[in-house]
C-alpha cells in the first residue's frame, strides 16, 4: 500500500523500563521522584505521552510495588505541565524456567501473577493509558520467557476496560495483532484500538522495514498506532514511524544514547524527535490534543 505520512504526531516517552539499564547510565531514573521528574521534563520537551515503570529506588530493579506508582503518579498530576499518564501493566507475567533438562521447578526472577494483581496498579491510579502486552514471547535471555496467555489477556483487557482506562496493546510480532483484533472482535477491547509496534525486540518482529510495514498493513484503519525500536535504531523509526502514517515513541527504556558515547536524557531524546518529526513538516500534538483522537478522559486519582 502507498506510504501516507502522519501531519500530526505525538510522542510517548518511554521514561524507565524494567529492563537492566540501571547501571548503564546515571541518567535511568530510579526512584519515584526521579521517574516523575524525568517524565515531567520530556513532557517539557514535547512528549505528550509519558510511559512508566517503576524501580525499587536503591537497587534500580523492576518492581510492582503500589505505592512507588501511586507517588509517580501523583507527582506528575501535581506538576506544572499536562501531560498524558500511560502505566506499565506488563509487570508479573515473567516466567523463568530452570534448564534445558530440568525446567521445572522455575528458576529465580520467576514472577507469576494473577490478572487482579497486574493490574492492582492501574485500579488505584487511574491512568488514561495502560500497556496490554498482547502475547508470549520468546525474550531475549535463554530461559525467559514473556508470559501472556489468552485468557490473561482477555480478562486484563476487561479490567482495564471497564475501569475507563484505554489499553494499548504492545504488539512484539504479527500474531499480537491478531489477537488484538480478536479481543476487539470480542468486545473486550474498544474498536478505536491503540497499538505500539515494538521492533527490533528480541526475539520478536525484527526493525527490517519490510517486516515493519508487514506490521503497519495490519493495523486497521480505525485503529491509532505508534511504534519504536531500540538503540541506535530508535531515531531512525521516529522518521519511519512518521512517514508510514504513525505516530512516535522515544525514551530511556529502549536507548540510553544520542550519537555514539553521548548518555542523553529523556528530555534530551524527546527534544531530538521533536526536531526530526518537524523537520518532515509534520506537527507535534499536545496532551489535549492526544486526549481527543485518542478519546480519553483525564482520570483523577482514586480517592
């Protein structure tokens, strides 16, 4: 199909992911005053999106500690910018098996948790976003596995549904969209879908550009999409993302530089995307902005 460029671009910054990054840059922010004040920064710079995990503030590992979300979360409502809050409900679905002969019992990092508790977080806080990882994935590491079984989903994306709060489903491969379109087909997720195309995520759909326009060619059309890639590729898939008739995600979670040997800041990779997506001759939307095409409603916390 012919390439139809996006005028009008958001940006989601992907501020710090659960991924061991912490040591690789003083730039990764731990706790959750530095979390929120990364995310309020690039929504400074532009973001009108900011996507967020939290860490335990001492050692910088992932966690699913509640109240490290809900100070993220009010910190960054109280901040003088808007900006539009998207939660990480990929957490607890971490299955890590023992060996090639003996793969049970399961080994260490193994965290395994109900539909309830997964979404524990996003009950309590109420952002417009939360991230639905639409499927099982083989890792990256050898014995890890991303754990997303279809009934999972389907009662996640009901949670998540009737809690007002719009899933966006992360789609690591062909086969997460087509289950995606399942669930909506289901009436477990709203027709006005919102999908990230993640490339270059090993070992899922690879950052070639055929096998990224396999990924937007099916994409329905009453659907909003995004999409990224890791490392040097991210600046690259801003440019791409755009010209295919999508919209942008930079951020920490996904790469730590800009240019070689320069440790940048969210803020910092935000800024250059701004510069990439208005050098095309594309617009950058705000919050408000995103909050209308996106239909969301801006959430208060739960009292």
């Amino acid at each position: 199909m012919p390439l139809e460029m996006n005028r009008e671009v958001f940006i989601t910054c992907a501020v710090t992911g659960s991924g061991g990054t912490q040591d690789r840059s003083p730039h990764v922010p731990r706790s959750p005053e530095q979390i929120a004040n990364s995310a309020i920064d690039a929504a400074k710079a532009g973001a009108a999106v900011v996507h967020c995990h939290v860490r335990d503030p001492e050692t910088g590992t992932p966690s699913r500690q509640l109240s490290y979300y809900r100070e993220v979360t009010d910190r960054i409502r109280d901040a003088d910018i808007d900006v539009v809050l998207n939660l990480t409900a990929g957490m607890g679905g971490d299955m890590v098996f023992g060996g090639v002969e003996k793969p049970l019992p399961v080994g260490e990092g193994t965290d395994m948790v109900g539909a309830t508790e997964r979404v524990a977080h996003i009950a309590e806080c109420l952002p417009e976003i939360c991230t639905l990882d639409c499927g099982t994935m083989n890792f990256a590491e050898a014995d890890y596995v991303m754990t997303n079984t279809p009934g999972m989903l389907r009662t996640m994306g009901k949670m998540m549904t009737d809690l007002g709060v719009k899933p966006e489903i992360e789609a690591f491969d062909t086969g997460h969209l087509w289950f995606a379109k399942q669930l909506v087909k289901e009436g477990v997720l709203a027709p006005d879908a919102l999908v990230q195309l993640c490339m270059g995520v090993p070992w899922g759909a690879p950052d070639d550009l055929n096998t990224f326009m396999a990924m937007v060619n099916n994409v329905p059309d009453t659907w909003n999409w995004s999409a990224f890639s890791l490392g040097r590729h991210q600046m690259p898939y801003v440019a791409a993302a755009v010209l295919a008739g999508g919209n942008v995600r930079v951020g920490l979670e996904d790469n730590l530089m800009l240019g070689k040997g320069n440790l940048a800041t969210n803020a910092q990779l935000v800024e250059h995307a701004v510069g990439i997506i208005e050098s095309l001759g594309a617009k950058v939307l705000g919050p408000e902005a995103v909050r209308e095409k996106l239909n969301l409603t801006k959430r208060a916390p739960a009292s």
